[in-house]
C-alpha cells in the first residue's frame, strides 16, 4: 500500500470509537485489480468489536456519526446490534460514509462471531474475505484472533487441495482459494465481475505467495517439482480423511449432508467424512457443495439484510455501481 494511502486508512480509523480489537481494509479500493484501478474506488474495512453495543453508541453519539447510518438509528444500539449479530453474516455495514476525502464503506462484527466465522466456517464471509490479501490497519494483539486468523489460512489451503487434481500449479491452486468464498454467491451472477476472481490472483500474486507460501513449505504432503513448476499431492485416502477431519466445522458438517442428501447429526458426520474419504473424485464434489451451501445462504441473507442497513436510496446507489463495474468487465470499459 503506498504510503499516502496508509496515511488515509489510519486517519480513517482514528475517526472511530476505541474498542476495536481487530480492523482491515480490503478489495479495489486498497489492492489494484485488472480493469477496476481507480484511485477513487470505495476504500472497505471491517472492524472487530470487543462489545459492539458500546461501540454503537459511542459511535453514533460520542462521534456524531449517526449520519453515517439508515434510518435503523432511531432504534438505538438495543435494536442494531441484534441485527448485526443474528441475521445474515454476523456483520453490520454502514456505506457511502465519506471521510478524509474518500466514500469508505464500513463493516462491524462482534469478536465472538469473527472467531466463530474463521475458525468453523459458519458463514465463510469475512473468513472468505481473510483467504486474500488484506491490508492490516489494526494488528490484533489478542492470542484467539491470532490464532484463528492463522487457522483460517491452513482451513483455506486445505478445502482448496480437496477440490484440486493430484499435480496443480501455484496459480490453481491461489485460484481455488481465492474463488471458495464466491462459489455460490449470487452476487457473481448479477453486481459482479465475471473475471474478479481471476483479476484478484493476477493483480497480487505476490501477496498470495506471502500469504500460503510458508502453509505450502511446511506441508509434509505436498512436494514442489522443480522441473515442472508444479506440485504433487499425495491422495491416498488415508490423507484426504485426515484433511476432512481438519477442515471446519460447519464445512464438515455440509459435506456430510452433501454426500447423505439430508440433514446429518453431527455425532454422524465423521463416519460420513470416512465413506467420503473414499472416492476422491466424489470426495471434490462433495467439498465444492459443502462450500456453495454456505456462501449461498450467507451472500443472500447478508445482502437483504444491506438493504435494511443501508437504506433504499445508498442500496440503489451502491447496486449501480456495483453494476457498472460488472460490464466493464464484460465489455472493457
């Protein structure tokens, strides 16, 4: 991130409550992206709360933003928070704020669902979002996030070497991990790019290599053949139940459900895991579904949910926008 733009994100920040215990800035308005490099693209964070009705009020009253939210503010933080924490993604997000210059949409979860979300999986949103690069405004200094920040990255390279052939390249395999979180996403039918997942790895190869390179390193499974530029995967299926059993939770569970065709208990779900472990094949799919089921829950009902938290006239601004990125993608323009 150049250094004006670094400048811009910690004079953001310092705008807002204190009580974040975690906070990122992400997508084009922080990472250049083929085709969508404005220096004026809407700048994203998310912020992690430590008590997010607090954080609420404060930021409503003590910092005069109430401006910044939908008419749900004249609820309070009583009725937000709940919506915040039990519909949708387990994120509250504000839009079109403009601050230092720049629109900056913000996003707010309670660190409890942060850490449910990156360490099972429950609704692979800001999970998804950590899979790429983003750009680290507050580091966290608490010893769960730290660890399921890094368990979040082992859980991504895991899912994708399930869904991937025995010898992949680098970039497969970055394609793979950057695509888990829009795998069912409806937004990727209408109000997305076709190509972003591709413009993403493209665009910041090297960061995805700082990302999972020391994952890849210090895999035993995985060998790197020079001579190729490929690696190899070892697939017996010993191996690939040891994967499943490590994959999270809710994603666990999900492929159980995949490969039985209903509802399992999850007393049941190892032994589903081992008769998947079976077919590797199969075993592909049933991850793919796993992932889909998911991000295609938790993209719709966090996206109504949007409409309520930003308000008919900024959800109309912001689906146009979101619109008009999309054909230029198609149209490269």
């Amino acid at each position: 991130m150049a250094g004006q733009q670094e400048e811009v994100c910690h004079k953001i920040l310092s705008k807002f409550p204190s009580g974040i215990s975690f906070a990122f800035a992400y997508g084009s308005g922080i990472f250049h992206q083929k085709g969508n490099i404005s220096s004026q693209n809407m700048l994203d964070f998310v912020f992690v709360l430590q008590n997010a009705r607090k954080w609420h009020e404060d930021n409503m009253y003590g910092k005069h933003h109430a401006h910044h939210y939908s008419s749900l503010r004249w609820f309070g933080s009583r009725a937000l928070v709940p919506l915040q924490d039990k519909l949708g993604a387990g994120v509250y997000y504000n839009t079109l704020v403009p601050m230092e210059g720049r629109m900056i949409k913000y996003g707010t979860i309670s660190q409890d669902n942060f850490l449910l979300d990156l360490n099972d999986w429950q609704w692979l949103y800001l999970a998804g979002r950590l899979h790429k690069p983003v750009h680290l405004i507050l580091r966290p200094n608490d010893e769960d996030i730290l660890s399921a920040l890094k368990a979040n990255l082992n859980s991504a390279v895991t899912a994708a070497l399930l869904c991937l052939p025995e010898y992949f390249t680098e970039e497969q395999l970055f394609l793979r991990i950057a695509g888990l979180s829009y795998a069912g996403d409806f937004r990727m039918v209408v109000g997305e790019n076709k190509n972003k997942v591709q413009n993403i790895v493209s665009s910041n190869f090297e960061s995805f290599q700082e990302l999972y390179r020391p994952i890849l390193l210090n895999s035993g499974q995985l060998h790197f053949i020079s001579s190729s530029g490929k690696y190899h995967q070892d697939q017996a299926s010993d191996v690939i139940l040891s994967r499943l059993m490590s994959l999270p939770k809710n994603l666990q569970l999900k492929v159980a459900q995949a490969l039985e065709g209903k509802k399992v208990k999850p007393s049941l779900v190892e032994s589903a895991l081992v008769k998947a472990s079976k077919d590797r094949a199969d075993c592909s799919q049933l991850v793919n579904k796993g992932v889909t089921s998911i991000v295609k829950r938790s993209s719709i009902t966090q996206s109504v949910k949007g409409i309520f938290t930003a308000g008919g006239r900024k959800t109309l601004i912001y689906s146009g926008q979101k619109l008009t990125k999309m054909m230029k993608g198609i149209f490269g323009r």
